[in-house]
C-alpha cells in the first residue's frame, strides 16, 4: 500500500503562490499516475492536475497556465506549484496515486486564499 504525505498548505492572500508537495512512502518509479485533486465546502472532489509516469501533464481547465505539477522520482515526490491563487481555489488538497490499477489518497492539506 502506497501512503501519500501532503504538506505546505496554509493561509495566502488573493494573488498569491503556494507550492504543494506530496511525499510517497516507496518508490514512484511503478506508479503510473500521480496527482492533485482538491474538494470545497459543499462541493465534489475535482481534479487539478496529474503527472503520469512519462511526465505527461494534465490540467483543470481552472488552474490551466498558472500552475505546474513535477513528478522527482529520485525523491519520490510530486509537487504542485499554484499561482495567482484566488478565493476559488480556497480547498483542501489532496495527492493521489494510482499503481497496478489501485487509487491511494493523501490525507489532505487545507488551502485557504483570503485577504
């Protein structure tokens, strides 16, 4: 079983970066995907991008062109970089991982965009 460790969430104001990163208790090199998905108050878990093996990318279109996901799989580790943050993307965070068909989920870190 794969576990999954977010951290660096926190509090940023409007406008604001944040960097995401997700530590994996084994080697990455056998999971084809990895990613972030991120769910509201009163709303469904979204995607927000994921990083497969080949270091393709995929993106919702709302987080699209101020956002980059990285997969370090000597650190086994993946990495959301977020910019120009706003209200909208106030979530908790979460890292997901697929290996050999199986879904594993990070226990999620709180973001909050407030001023």
């Amino acid at each position: 079983q794969v576990q999954l460790v977010e951290s660096g969430g926190g509090l940023v104001q409007p406008g604001g970066s944040l960097r995401l990163s997700c530590s994996a208790s084994e080697s990455i090199y056998s999971i084809e995907s990895m990613g972030w998905y991120r769910q509201a108050p009163g709303k469904q878990r979204e995607l927000v991008a994921t990083v497969t093996s080949a270091l393709s990318t995929n993106y919702a279109a709302s987080v699209k062109g101020r956002s980059t996901i990285s997969r370090d799989n000597g650190r086994n580790t993946v990495t959301l970089q977020m910019n120009s943050l706003a209200l909208e993307d106030t979530a908790v965070y979460y890292c997901y991982a697929v290996r050999r068909g199986l879904g594993y989920w990070g226990q999620g870190t709180q973001v909050t965009v407030s001023s």
